[in-house]
C-alpha cells in the first residue's frame, strides 16, 4: 500500500484527523465541582510533563460547552478508565452533568473522585494556555490513587483493551 501525504488544512481535516487517530490513547475522565454541581468530560488528550513538580495536562475543545468551566476550575480529578468502563466514558462525553450512571463522592480537594478507575489524579490548576481550538489546562497533583486493571484505549475512532504479553 502506497504512502499518504498533504498538507493539514481544511480540505484535509478528516485526513488529518485519521493520522492523529493512529496513535492510540488512554481514556480519561475530567470531573470538577461547579456552582451548579458536578461536571465531568471524556477526553484522550492526556499526558505527563513533569516529575518535579508533578504536574499532567489535558486539552479541552473551545467549542465544548463544558470548556470555560474547566479552563476556570481552581481543583480537577482526572480519572484513567478501566477497560470495563467504556460505557461511563461515553456517558460523560455525551452528557457532564449527569452522575447517575456513575458511583462517586468528594475528594479531599472537592472534585468529584469516580470509584473503580485505575488511576485518579487529584489536581490544583497549574496554568492554563491557548492553544489553537483547544486550551492547554496543566494541573499539578496532590494526590494519587490507583489500583489494579487493565486501561480503556481509543484508537481509530475504535475503544478497545490491551493485550498483556505473557
């Protein structure tokens, strides 16, 4: 099969799109407290950028309603999701505000802390960035919980698990 290449631009966006979906991600959830109550967001745009101070990132759409609530929060929880927790994960990209489906309580920061992901990092806002049609949102830990289990992984528009070697 023959090479693909262009120049990213609008009339290639699916194209483009398709390229960045070739790298395969963990599945996150974002959840905050607002005045209104708990929200939560579904995003793969996650990854670490510093041991020292410990901080992580993530990237929420401008376009995305919950947007300037995230981009404001002054505390955030970013919960990795276990392999068995597809349908949460699309339950909070379709719909913040809606916990029902979810079992949770408080954390130590006041963000909402989903129960059975493999990994939560709670987070004070570090600095917030533009960044094109995202904002770049860095968070520095305070806290850290995990337990064991396999990671929900998005990769070309597909969830999927990983397949452990032996």
């Amino acid at each position: 099969m023959a090479d693909t290449s262009f120049i990213p631009g609008p009339e290639t966006a699916r194209a483009y799109r398709d390229a960045l979906g070739c790298f395969g991600t963990g599945v996150t959830v974002v959840t905050t407290q607002t005045p209104r109550g708990p929200l939560a967001i579904t995003v793969n745009s996650f990854t670490s950028v510093s041991l020292e101070p410990p901080l992580l990132l993530w990237c929420p759409a401008k376009a995305s309603l919950r947007h300037d609530a995230f981009v404001g929060a002054e505390h955030f929880a970013i919960h990795v999701m276990a392999e068995d927790q597809l349908d949460l994960a699309k339950h909070f990209a379709a719909n913040g505000e809606d916990f029902s489906a979810a079992a949770w309580q408080l954390n130590a920061q006041g963000s909402p802390a989903l129960e059975a992901v493999i990994a939560r990092f709670d987070c004070r806002r570090f600095a917030a960035h533009p960044a094109g049609d995202h904002t770049i949102v860095v968070g520095e830990v305070a806290s850290v919980t995990t337990r064991p289990g396999k990671g929900l992984i998005f990769k070309r528009g597909q969830y999927g698990g990983f397949l452990e070697q032996s």
